[in-house]
C-alpha cells in the first residue's frame, strides 16, 4: 500500500460485529482487527462512522445500537443533526452526509427534513464534492442483500439526485480511510456502478460504489441476483430493521428487465464488480477530477483492479441550491 497522511477514517457501518462475535473486523488489511489493533490509529486521526446492522445489538428494555452511541464521538450537534445515526462534516474539498439506513428515513421524518437542510446548506465553492454514506447499498447486484434497502431509496434517491451527489459509498461490513486529498474505502464484495438514477444511466447521478470487501467472517458474496436461477423471491428481500421490514421492491416496469425482478444479464448500471478481497483510494484531483481505483487485497500495491476517473459537470446538471421548505424544530 502507498505511504498516505491519514486526516480521519470513516466507517460505513458494521465495523464491530455484534459482541457476541467476540472479534470485531475492521475492514481494511493494513489495519487488522479493529477492537484490538485500531488504537494506534484512532488515537491521532479522528473516526467518523455510521451504523451497520450489526451494530443494532438487541438489548434489555428494548435498547438497540447502546455500544455504537457510546463509543464514537459525532459532530451531529455541529451539523444540525439531534442524532448519532445522521450527520454531516467536511474534508478535502468533500462535504460528507452520513445517513442512518437503521433509522427512519421516511420523507414525514426528521433525518429526512434534516437531510434537505444540510443538502441547502453546502457551499459547492468551497466543498465542490459531495459524497453520501449509508450501510445497505441501493444498486448492488450481488444475490445477498438484493434490493433490501429499496425502501431507503425510494425515499430518499431523489432528494440526493437534486442536489448533484457525486459519489455514494455503500457496503456491509466497511471501513474507508480520509487521507489528504485521499479516500481509502474497505467494505462482502466489490461492485462500481456507471452514474445512475432510479436504474437508468444518468449522467447526473451519483457513481455507486460499493466496497464491501475489506474481509470478515461472512465469506465472500458471490453469486449475481441476474444469474439463471439466482435471483431471490421478492418476499424474502425485505430486512426487518430496514423501514420496519415494508415490502418495495416491485418488479421493474421498464427497460430491459420490465416485468422481472431481476435482470437476465449484467444491469447497465453496473459497471464492474468482482467477489475478492480488497480496498479503493478515492484521490481528489480537482473541483471536477477525481481518481476512484480498487486494489485486491493479494496482488501487489502496484496492480490494479479497477480504475477510473469521475467526473462532475456542474455546467450540464443543474443543483437546486435552495430547498423550498423544511422543519425548522428538528
């Protein structure tokens, strides 16, 4: 791995396992095991995390996610945010929006009135990028997980859209480092997709990246929801911590899959995607340059898996800059 001056990590949720893994993985190789080997790390550069499944953690009295409130510290005051599950902060030119998946994100509720304020409030001229994470991803074709956050998406795609996100990170089990004018991301399998809004190619939409293959004791994902014979029973999809368990994802009613569930082939959307091991650098070039490239954890750090620019056009796709309306007593 390169030598990186690290300002800060982010977790993308599930950085500890529930406790009664008794080993909590932390998904990036140079690191190794979170509980025991972060410290040496965390005690210089801050840690900024979102919460994972796993991080629930059913306890007496109905309590939930009681060890991931308690052991991180989170700029939600700062950010106009009353919660641990959503928050905001910037770095590098990056204007980062932590959203809580485990939460309600209906639009009547108050990460999602929350979520319009902070998207009104970023200075593009000072934050030119603007990046999204949540745990569950949205456009993952992988069998596991399949469409198990379209709920969260139907809620909240087209707000993110509005407002010109240019980069989502997702995973199940992830970990990305912030390093000066870098971003180093870990998180079951690896996928990248071409910019994408409601699973047709935009060029306006936000490039989803999905890194969850840092490692951990789940083994790989690797078969695709679109191989014969892969792809899930609609009714099996829905996660019960995800919006109360509601059932959204419908078939497609247009394109290449209209009428299915699942796609016969590779979505369009998807660009690449490979079940090994490995981490990505996001290197921030520019206001519209930036360089994502993904690394198998066993090759050299001179080969490379994947590789691209991403770049924004702010000429061709408009931002809203002010929001109409919003609650002002979140």
């Amino acid at each position: 791995m390169r030598p990186i001056s690290l300002d800060g990590i982010i977790g993308e949720g599930n950085g500890c396992y529930k406790l009664w893994h008794r080993t909590c993985f932390l998904m990036l190789s140079l690191l190794g095991n979170l509980c025991r080997y972060m410290q040496s790390l965390v005690s210089k550069v801050p840690i900024m995390v979102v919460e994972g499944n796993h991080e629930i953690e059913e306890q007496t009295e109905n309590k939930t996610f009681e060890a991931y409130s308690s052991r991180f510290a989170f700029p939600s005051e700062e950010s106009g945010s009353l919660s641990t599950f959503y928050y905001s902060f910037n770095a590098g030119g990056i204007h980062f929006i932590m959203l809580g998946a485990y939460t309600d994100f209906s639009k009547s509720e108050k990460q999602y009135k929350w979520l319009e304020q902070d998207l009104a409030n970023v200075d593009r001229s000072t934050t030119p990028w603007l990046a999204a994470t949540w745990h569950p991803p949205w456009y993952s074709t992988y069998e596991a997980h399949y469409r198990e956050a379209e709920c969260m998406r139907l809620e909240i795609e087209e707000l993110l859209y509005s407002y010109g996100v240019d980069i989502v990170f997702n995973g199940h089990a992830s970990f990305f480092l912030i390093a000066r004018n870098y971003v180093e991301e870990v998180v079951h399998a690896y996928e990248r997709s071409n910019r994408v809004y409601d699973y047709n190619l935009d060029p306006c939409g936000p490039v989803y990246l999905t890194v969850g293959d840092g490692g951990n004791r789940e083994k790989m994902a690797v078969q695709h929801a679109d191989e014969p014979g892969r792809c899930p029973e609609p009714s099996t999809t829905p996660d019960q911590h995800l919006g109360d368990g509601a059932f959204c994802a419908e078939n497609f009613t247009s394109g290449p899959a209209a009428g299915k569930f699942c796609w016969d082939r590779q979505p369009d959307y998807s660009a690449f995607r490979e079940s090994s091991f490995g981490h990505g650098i996001l290197e921030v070039k520019n206001e519209t340059w930036a360089l994502w490239t993904w690394y198998r954890n066993q090759d050299s750090d001179n080969k490379i898996g994947d590789q691209i620019y991403i770049v924004r056009q702010p000429d061709k796709c408009r931002i809203r800059h002010v929001f109409e309306s919003w609650l002002a007593d979140l």
